[in-house]
C-alpha cells in the first residue's frame, strides 16, 4: 500500500507500469534500451480514495487522464529506468496529495458601512473635480 495521506492509501496492484523507449540523451544505448516508465493508475477503479477526492484528481490530470478514468503518466527525465520508475511514482503521489486537500469555501461577505461612505464620497470628489474642468463652449 502506498500512502497518500494517514486516512487514505492505494493499492500498488492499481498501478501499471509499462517500459519503453525514451528520446533524448542515451548514448549508444538509447534505441537499445527502454528506460522511459509508462505509468497508468486508474483512477474510477481505485479502491479507497473518496468519490471527491477523485473529481479533483481527474481535474488536476487533465489530459493526462483519459476516457476509461485512467491516468497515465510518463517519465523521460533520467536514463535510467529505475529513476524514471521512482519519478512517475512521486508525481502520482504528488497528484493524489494535491487533490485530497478540500478546498476552503468561499464566505460571503458585504462591504462595511464605512467602506460604502468612502466609496460615495470618493465618486463625489471624482464628480466635483470633472465639473470643475472648463467647458468648451462654440463662442471661444
């Protein structure tokens, strides 16, 4: 089980971890060895992670996630598989974190009595000045 928070984990079974070759640097080895990870975690079928937790997860993924509900994503960043495995890992980890934080609701609130009298004097000073301004008149 990999732990997302103390109350919620995952099952390392919903992860899927595919191999395959990576652009970039690689040396001699880079059209020989698949080092890039292809990881998908389905996200609809995952057990343990709360029905809002997953709708803020499938907002975060964005493209990432398809049709099906799964996320997948891919790691190109090292030469190694294993870095890339323990890279693709900790970005899912990092999704999962970020999309089990609630969201603080909004209050509503109404300005004060002595903000709405500052307003109105202010629009009365603004008026007062642009009155003062000369008026074009067709004599001058």
């Amino acid at each position: 089980m990999i732990e997302i928070t103390p109350d919620i984990q995952i099952d390392r079974a919903d992860i899927e971890e595919t191999f395959i070759r990576a652009s970039g640097p690689g040396g001699q080895n880079v059209n020989k060895v698949s080092s890039a990870v292809q990881l998908r975690f389905n996200l609809k079928g995952a057990r343990g992670l709360p029905a809002d937790m997953r709708a803020r997860a499938a907002k975060l993924a964005g493209r990432r996630l398809t049709k099906d509900g799964v996320i997948v994503l891919t790691a190109v960043n090292y030469r190694t598989q294993e870095q890339n495995r323990d890279d693709a890992l900790e970005r899912l980890i990092e999704l999962l974190k970020t999309a089990a934080i609630r969201p603080i609701p909004r209050r509503a609130t109404k300005p004060s009595r002595n903000a709405k009298k500052r307003r109105t004097d202010n629009k009365t000073r603004h008026g007062a000045l642009k009155r003062s301004r000369g008026k074009f008149s067709a004599e001058d």
